[in-house]
C-alpha cells in the first residue's frame, strides 16, 4: 500500500499526459479533416467543367469595397427601352421563319474562296457585340485575318495542336466518335477561306487607376456572342461559320457548291 501510495501521482501524471496527448491529436485530425472538407467543395464549385471558366482562377488585385475606389462609376447610365410587340400570329409567323433560316445552317469543311464584302464582316460583328454578358463587361475581341500568311501561320499552330488532341489529349473514345464525321486535325479550309475571325475571351478588364477588373463568366459571355454572330451569318447572309475546336477562332465563307454536310439529327 506504501508503495502503491507512493507510485499514485506518477500514474496521475502519465494520466494526464495521454489525455493531453490524445486531445491535442484530436483537434489536428479535425482541423485537417475540415481543411480537406473544405478543399474539397472548393474544388467540387463547379460540377459540370463544361462550364467552368477561368473566373475563379483568376486573383484580380481589385479595390476593396470600402477603401478608395477609383475603378468605374458606381451606377451605370441607363436608357430608356421599349421592345416592339407584335399580334400573336406575327410571332408565330417570325419564329417559324426563323427556325427555318436556322435550319438551313450547316458545319463544313469544304470553303470556297469567293471573296466575302468587308462591310458584311464589321456588321455581323457588330451584331456579335450586342450579346448579353456577365456585369455588363463585354468580355471579348474579335480579330479579323486576311493576310494569305497570316492565316497559314495560323493553320500550321491549330494543325500542331490538333494532332497532338487526336493523338493524345482526346482519347480513343472521343476519336472514334469523330470518325463517322470524317474528320481530322488537317484544315487546309483555313488557308481557303478569305477570312479567319478570331475570337478571343478577356479574362479581366483594367480599371481608369490601373488595376485589373473581373470579367465573370467570361468564356460563357464569349460563347454566347459567338453564337450571336453565327445566327447573323446565317439569317441575313448565308455564309458558313466553322468554330474551331478550341473556340478561339471562327471561319467566315461562303460555302462550296455541293459540298458534303451532316444531316439533321
């Protein structure tokens, strides 16, 4: 019992010692845990990447909100906009011939190299400019080629790349999809084509004091004014509008005569 006794406040501070050692262990493992919670869900923001763009992967040094700002305007001018209404047989009238001067779009790789009125590109890319856009930025840039050289250049960068997406990046499944379309990473059309419009996202703006300013969802804003201006070719003009794959550029032509199509699904 002496011994025992005597041995008690050794045990109670070895206790003492396991229990800090355990709770001290504790809270790393949920600190961790929680860390990697939250890493996790960061990294899950966005569930499909077909919508992702490079917003958030931008860190925009912007003034804070409550320090001296000296970026734009805090309220944006407005005008005053009534839209035209029509009867309801108008726009059933409208939509349908709509739809039917869409329909008669179609994706192809035989161009002709009929010369295309430079006045008809500056309006549809007008027309383009008019999309809708994440805060009003207008998050794009439209960059008309006619140089014979300059277009070649360019075909010789996107055929590099292309290669390397068929033969690498895509996968066999992606590649065997492709085969019933017959296609492949030779593009002789862009040296064919008149002109090349290349299309280009603005990640950021920069603001009158010099900083850079946001522009939110600036690949979806440039998707959208990209399919702007291909219903603008196709309504008014007629003129095929190829996307490349990576969507930074555009072919403006007028298709060749009876060339091969794909049909409507």
């Amino acid at each position: 019992m002496e011994l025992f006794s005597s041995l008690t406040p050794v045990f109670v501070a070895i206790i003492c010692v396991l229990i800090g050692i355990i709770l001290k262990s504790n809270r790393k493992n949920s600190k961790k845990g929680k860390s990697e919670t939250k890493n996790k869900s960061e990294s899950r923001r966005w569930v499909d990447d077909d919508l992702r763009d490079s917003t958030d992967d931008l860190h925009v040094e912007e003034e804070d909100a409550d320090g001296d700002w000296q970026g734009l305007d805090e309220n944006i001018a407005h005008v005053s906009f009534s839209a035209e209404h029509y009867s309801e047989g108008e726009m059933i009238k409208r939509s349908k011939e709509f739809y039917e001067l869409l329909n008669k779009r179609r994706s192809v790789r035989f161009i002709s190299d009929e010369p295309v009125p430079r006045e008809i590109i500056n309006n549809v890319i007008k027309a383009a400019g008019t999309s809708p856009s994440g805060a009003h930025t207008e998050p794009w840039t439209f960059v008309v080629v006619q140089d014979p050289e300059v277009k070649h250049r360019i075909r010789e960068i996107i055929e590099e790349e292309e290669e390397i997406n068929y033969k690498k990046r895509m996968g066999d499944r992606w590649v065997n999809d492709l085969k019933r379309l017959r296609t492949n990473w030779i593009k002789e059309y862009l040296d064919t084509a008149p002109y090349l419009i290349l299309i280009f996202k603005q990640v950021y703006g920069m603001l009158p004091n010099g900083q850079k300013k946001t522009h939110y969802y600036n690949e979806i804003s440039v998707s959208i004014a990209c399919g702007i201006l291909l219903a603008a070719l196709q309504v008014r003009i007629g003129l095929t509008l190829h996307p490349g794959r990576s969507q930074l550029w555009c072919i403006m032509a007028w298709s060749a005569q009876m060339c091969p199509a794909s049909r409507r699904i």
